[in-house]
C-alpha cells in the first residue's frame, strides 16, 4: 500500500491532540462543520501484510499528526476493529488472498458504520471488482495513488458526496430463488463443453429437469436448518434423479460431475450478486450449500446403484439359463 512522500493538503496540520476519541455520527449525510471537527487528528487503522510499505505509510500518516493503528494480516484487524474505534480505515486488498482486505471492510462496516472505508489494491483488476465492493468500502484506490486522492476523500466535496443509502442486502436463498432461471443457463452452458456429458443425447429442459428442486432443498435448508452438517433427510427428487439418469445412460461419474458442476454455477450466482448479498452468513451459506448438494449426490447415486444391481440381479437367471442351454447343446 504504497503512499507517496508529499504531504496530504486535507490533513495539513497543526491538529489539537485530543485525549478521548470520538465515535461521532455516521459520515453519510454529515454536515461540513461536524466533518471538521470529525477529521480533526483523525484515528486510522491501517492494514497491510507487506511490512515495508505498512511502515512508510504509517510513518507519511503519522507525519501529518494522523494518529495510526496498525495491524498485517485479517486477524489483527479484527481484533483491532472489536476493541477500539477509527474514523478511517486503510486495508489493503490482498494479504495474501484476494478479497482478505473485503473482510476486514466488512467487519468495519458492521462495528463501526460511520468510519470512512478505503480499499488499496495495485491488481490490475481492480476497478472490476470496484462497482461490488463500493457498497461495502467507500472508495477503491488503485497502487499507487497520490495524495490528492486520499485527500479528496476528506475534504467536503467528496464527503458530502457519499451515497446516505446503502441497497438493502438479500440472503443467499433469496438469490438463488431469484436468479434460478439464469443459475440453470450457467449450468446448462457449463454441461455442454464437456464431451462425455453431451454424448447422451438430452435437451437442455430434458437435462436440467432436477435443477428446481435440487435449488428448492438447498433453498429450505438455507431457511430452516442452519447446521453445516445436519441430518441427511431423504429426497424423493434425489432418489428419483439417480433412477432417471441410469435410465438415460449416465455413469455414476457423470451423475458426480454434473453435481460438481451445479456447486460451481450457484458459487457463481452468488458472486454475480455481491452488491447486495448478505456478507453476514455468506460464508456458512457457502458451507451448508456444498453439504446439502453432497447429500443430494450421495442419495442420487445410491438410488442409481441399486437401480444398477436390480436389472443385474433380474438379468442372471437368464444369462445362466442361456449359458446352461449353449452347454447342452
């Protein structure tokens, strides 16, 4: 996170120092006055897992009497963020995986909602992922940026600027209730570039007949159950999705890449609708997600198998007769 030696104009000082600091009330809507006085030696927490550049920039910061907290990895921040209050936050995007500074922004917003959220990242893919994370952070900065950028965040112009309102957040079951229709097109695209599926020669309503019930399990359970690893209840569209891919020629394996390829199209409806999901339970939406589709191919499978040994079982007798007949003979 990169910051340049020259000195920031909006936090020139000299600035009083104060003893105690000050919540405040949230920045959206804010009045210029109660700004002034709010970004008067503001408090910042400073995040970065690379130590020479969290160093110069806590040193730039501190040089223009900005008093800096600062924490390396995901860990510390949060920690950071539950026992003390900021009026700024500086995350880098990446420490080390892409997104961890989404995290750290997210926590920030949830405890503290008036701080003023910024995001550095020096990926070129930055301003792509920017439309997602404004709704969080307030503002992405691409590495590195000047003064003035940091500067104009600060300043009156750009404050009084920021939206006063934030999209209302949906669950992940209302997303995927939402957005079924598109869920079963990335499915259906993704099933088509793989040769030993499309083999079997099925139209795409015919292939993807399991799909709303299989998103109306996943759905429920969302709702209802909230246990990563409940108690497998039996599906009916399970047992019976298994029986009709044996009938229509599928192996076993392909029952099992189909499944990993619906996991893949929900995690990318999910991603699609960052703007408005609920990042409060994202993450063990994901977990429930994977377990139930788990179950659902467990049940799948297991009903394909015993439809497997039965014709084996009825087929026998006369494969042993007709064998029994061309030894007489």
């Amino acid at each position: 996170m990169l910051m340049p030696n020259e000195p920031y104009p909006a936090l020139a000082g000299p600035y009083p120092v104060s003893t105690e600091h000050s919540a405040g009330p949230p920045l959206q809507g804010i009045q210029t006055p109660q700004l002034v006085e709010l970004i008067k030696r503001p408090k910042i927490l400073l995040v970065d897992d690379n130590e020479d550049e969290l160093s110069l920039t806590r040193r730039s910061l501190e040089a223009q009497q900005c008093e800096v907290v600062s924490a390396r990895c995901v860990t510390e921040a949060l920690s950071q963020i539950a026992t003390q209050s900021f009026d700024v936050l500086i995350t880098d995007l990446h420490m080390p995986e892409p997104g961890d500074g989404f995290a750290v922004v997210t926590a920030m917003r949830h405890c503290q909602p008036q701080t003023l959220t910024l995001v550095v990242s020096d990926y070129p893919d930055v301003q792509k992922a920017m439309n997602a994370i404004l709704l969080q952070a307030d503002e992405v900065l691409a590495k590195p940026f000047d003064a003035g950028q940091l500067a104009g965040l600060m300043d009156k112009e750009r404050m009084t600027s920021l939206p006063s309102l934030r999209p209302v957040k949906e669950s992940v079951a209302s997303i995927l209730d939402r957005d079924l229709a598109l869920l079963m097109q990335r499915w259906l695209a993704r099933v088509e570039q793989v040769k030993e599926l499309v083999a079997i020669p099925l139209g795409g309503s015919e292939r993807g007949s399991f799909l709303p019930e299989m998103i109306k399990s996943i759905t429920t359970r969302l709702r209802s159950t909230r246990e990563i690893e409940a108690i497998e209840s039996p599906s009916p569209a399970a047992v019976a999705h298994g029986q009709c891919r044996y009938r229509q020629g599928y192996t076993a394996s392909m029952i099992v890449q189909e499944s990993r390829l619906l996991q893949v199209s929900i995690f990318e409806t999910i991603q699609h609708n960052l703007p408005t999901v609920d990042f409060t339970a994202v993450l063990p939406d994901i977990m429930i997600i994977a377990d139930e589709v788990d179950s659902q191919l467990k049940q799948a499978i297991g009903s394909f198998l015993a439809v497997q040994r039965d014709e084996v079982a009825q087929a026998s007798p006369v494969i042993a007769k007709e064998a029994a007949s061309a030894q007489a003979n």
